[in-house]
C-alpha cells in the first residue's frame, strides 16, 4: 500500500471544491488573510471542516476567521493524517511548507 500523501495546492481564494473520496483522511493548512496566521489540521471532510472553522465552531480559530485552504494531502488512514498533521508543525514541516506554498 502506498502510504506518500497526495498533495495539493490552492492559491485561489475564491470557493472551492474538494474531492470526496470514500474513506480519505486529510492533513491541511489554513490562512487567515485578515491576521497572516496558519492553522495546520486533519479531517475526513475538507468542505465540512472549513466551514467549521469558518462558522466559529472551533475555539482555536474563531478570533481569526475568514479561513482558506492553502494546502492539503490526502492519505488511506487517519493515522498517516495524523502523523503528517503533526510534521507540518516541527520546524522541519513548517519549512516545507514554507517551500510549497508562496503567500
């Protein structure tokens, strides 16, 4: 089984669809424009969480909100999600990060 994440990369802005794949977990990195903050995360429901968080739902980003989506990988198991989710916020992710996404 192939365990290396699919990514991708949205510079929009505007409304966006994501893929709805049965049971795939994602890692994700939100951008606050207003406030130049990033929140890095995981879910099943990319649409469904980023409306979470943009509805004030979630306590850690209610102050920041409106949110995109700037960057997300797909993966086959919650635990590879979670595992990449928590590499996005070492310093070693947040640098790559920082080379994928140009803001």
């Amino acid at each position: 089984m192939d365990t290396r994440p699919t990514e991708h990369v949205s510079r929009s802005g505007g409304e966006r669809k994501f893929p709805k794949i049965l049971s795939m977990f994602y890692s994700y990195v939100l951008y606050s424009k207003k406030f130049h903050r990033f929140y890095k995360g995981h879910c099943q429901d990319l649409e469904q969480r980023l409306k979470e968080h943009n509805s004030g739902k979630i306590f850690s980003t209610k102050p920041f909100i409106p949110w995109e989506i700037i960057y997300y990988e797909s993966f086959e198991t919650l635990e590879n999600a979670v595992k990449r989710e928590k590499y996005f916020k070492t310093a070693t992710g947040r640098r790559y990060l920082k080379k994928v996404i140009s803001i």
